[in-house]
C-alpha cells in the first residue's frame, strides 16, 4: 500500500470498511458479544471509532447517528429484531477475555 497515493489509499479503505459494514449486516446472527469476546471490538466500537475520526477532523457526528450507520438502522430497531439477551456463557467468556487483557504479560 505504501506505492499508492493518499487518496487511493483512503479510497480503498473506505471501501473495505463499506464491505465490513455489509459483512455484518449479512451476519446479523453474530453477536456484538460474540465478537467482543473474539476479536475485541464489536460494532458498537465501529460506531464510536467513527465518532472519533469526525472529532479529529472537526466534523460534527453523534453516535446515534454513526450507530445507525453501522448497523443500517437505528439502534434500538437493531437492538430489538437482532440482540437477544446475552447468555451466561457468553458472559463469562467476555469477562474471562477482559480479565486476560488487565493482567500483565510475563
């Protein structure tokens, strides 16, 4: 990637970014705990990591809005038709996972 331009470079991000974005929302069964525990980030960290990007570049985005841009409708919509509540094992696995993060490396 180093050979291309900025702008390419931006572009062919965006577009993997759009592609996640579809992947997810073409795997609505996969839990944001789930991936939480996987791969430690979820779609609500997308959300917020676009929130982020907009304040860096002074740009005004709510959550809200960037949530509903990620899941492809609003929140709580999402929430509601594609969120069942958390099992305990899943729960458990996410607090495991955290717990492994907070302790030092030897």
């Amino acid at each position: 990637m180093e050979q291309l331009d900025k702008q390419t470079q931006t572009e062919l991000e965006a577009a993997a970014f759009r592609r996640l974005l579809k992947h997810l929302d073409d795997n609505r069964d996969v839990q944001n705990i789930d991936l939480m525990i996987l791969a430690d980030f979820c779609r609500n960290c997308l959300s917020k990591w676009l929130v982020t990007a907009a304040e860096e570049r002074h740009v005004e985005l709510d959550l809200e809005s960037a949530r509903e841009h990620v899941y492809g409708m609003p929140y709580s919509e999402w929430k509601a038709h594609h969120q069942p509540p958390a099992t305990d094992e899943q729960l458990k696995a996410l607090e495991a996972r955290q717990n492994a993060k907070e302790k030092p490396s030897s």
